[in-house]
C-alpha cells in the first residue's frame, strides 16, 4: 500500500496541475526568461525551495545564466543587484513568506520582471508581474510527505520547455554540448538523461 499511497498522491496533485493551468501564462514567462540576461530562482522552505534549485538546474542547460536561493538575505540582496533585464521567478505554495515578498519588491523597484508560481490572490501573486497559479491542495495525510512538491516540478518543466521553445535550436546546441562533455566520462548511452 506504500507505493499506491505515494504514487496516487503524486498523480492527483499532476492531474490537478494539468486541468488548471493556464498554458499562455507559462508561454509568456518561456518568452521572458528566454530573453532574460540573468535569471533569479527563490523559494523557501521545502517544496518551494527544492523547485528554485531545480529550476536552475533545467535553466543552465539552455545557456540562461541562473542562480537559485533558498535564503531570504541572499534573496534580497540578489534582488537589489537585478536591472531590467533580470528576471526573478519566486515558488512560494502560500504565497506567504516575507522574504520572498519583500525580494519581489525589491527586484521590481530596479526593473527587473518578476514570476510568481504561487496561491492565486496570495501576497506574493499580488506583488508579481506575471502570476501562475498553483493551487494544489494536500490531502492531509500527516504520514505521506507533500504531494504538491510533484506538482511543483512538473510547474518548473513546464516552464523549460516553454523557455527552450523560445530560444529556438541556439538551446539545443548547448544541450548537445553538454550531453558530448558527459560521455567523456564514459555516460555514452542515449538512454540516460542529460547528467546523473
């Protein structure tokens, strides 16, 4: 029952995801993160945290200069560096911490555009350029880590898809460049994904 427990959370937080995603929205942040000099990923706590990291870790392979923080000082700071041609993409599930809030208004006090994945009409989607909105609730289960966390990745694929689909065939050159690095270290199977 271990495994149906878990599979079934995580397929009903996708399936939730899928019915209610405006695929526009996340078209429109493909195009600005395509174009964008630097890209900033935030989140805190668990979940979010984890979807800021993996947004970077999809970015970088498309040649998009990305960096991820999880702390709310580096946040900020990172923010007030930004200009008109960053982007700042904020994951927050509440839309509730502050820390993500305050970075957001920072960034766009010096122009950089900012994407909120988070509760619709929260703080944070209310202070964001562009929201999409993530509204996948936990079923309660206080034994069964979160559900929504599977949602939450498949938001960030979402997202490199649409941003690789911008950048056109300059993006698959460089996924090719670092698939041909990798089988210098003896990964040569087309099966594998694009690094372990």
């Amino acid at each position: 029952w271990l495994a149906d427990n878990v599979c079934d959370g995580a397929i009903e937080a996708i399936e939730r995801l899928r019915t209610s995603t405006d695929q526009e929205l996340v078209r429109k942040a493909g195009a600005w993160l395509a174009v964008a000099k630097s890209v900033l990923a935030f989140g805190s706590g668990g979940s979010s945290s984890m979807a800021a990291v993996e947004m970077q870790n999809r970015l970088f392979r498309l040649g998009i200069q990305v960096t991820s923080h999880i702390d709310g000082q580096m946040q900020r700071m990172t923010a007030a560096a930004g200009d008109h041609q960053t982007v700042l993409v904020g994951f927050s599930i509440s839309g509730a911490v502050r820390s993500q809030k305050d970075a957001v208004w920072v960034a766009r006090q010096y122009g950089a555009k900012t994407i909120a994945i988070t509760a619709p009409g929260s703080e944070l989607a209310r202070g964001a350029d562009l929201v999409i909105p993530f509204n996948v609730q936990e079923d309660g289960g206080l034994y069964r880590p979160s559900s929504s966390r599977f949602a939450l990745l498949a938001v960030v694929d979402m997202l490199a898809i649409a941003t690789a689909e911008a950048i056109g065939p300059r993006s698959l050159e460089i996924l090719r460049r670092i698939k041909q690095n990798l089988n210098v270290l003896q990964f040569d199977d087309p099966r594998l994904p694009i690094g372990d």
